[in-house]
C-alpha cells in the first residue's frame, strides 16, 4: 500500500493545487467586473479617467484601465492577470454605462 500511496499523493496534490487555483481566478474575474463596473459608471457620470482608475484600482489592484466611448455609452476595460499559480492567464471585464449619468 505504500508504493501505491506515494504514487497517488504528488497527483492529488496537483489536483488540489488546480483547485485552488481555478478559485482563486473565479474570485479574482468576480472582483475585475465589480470594479469594471463601478469604472463605467463613474466615467459615464463625467469624472476623469483618473478617478475612474483609483475606483478601479482599490476594487481590482492591480488591473489596467482602458474606455472607450460612443454616441450613448462610456465603457471601461479592465485586465489583470490571475496571480498565483495561474498567473499568466490574462483576466478581462467589461461593462458600459450611459454617458451622462442617465
């Protein structure tokens, strides 16, 4: 039973460490598109970008701020990567709020 258990142990471990990590992202996206959101409707009432990124930046640290704007709505861009064992999967949100606070 020896043999077999420490066979199994490194890809259990693995398994786990995948797990926690897949968490982590999930938990990681969630906070990108609280913040994403909070950015558009922050630059669609007409307060600079700069605001917009501190908004961002203390819901999402770390993420990169873009918008975007047209005739009606302002959007806001943000991407960060995933952090942890993931870290090179690149995250990204988006949300649009119309301009003007409307």
């Amino acid at each position: 039973m020896t043999a077999e258990f420490a066979v199994a142990l490194p890809a259990i471990a693995l398994v786990l460490a995948l797990s926690m990590a897949a968490v982590q992202v999930a938990a990681v996206q969630v906070a990108l598109a609280d913040a994403a959101a909070d950015a558009a409707r922050s630059l669609g009432r007409g307060e600079a970008a700069g605001d917009a990124a501190a908004i961002a930046a203390r819901n999402a640290p770390g993420a990169r701020l873009s918008a975007s704007t047209d005739d009606r709505f302002v959007c806001a861009t943000l991407t960060r990567g995933a952090g942890g064992l993931l870290a090179a999967v690149e995250l990204r949100a988006v949300s649009c709020a119309l301009r003007g606070g409307l």
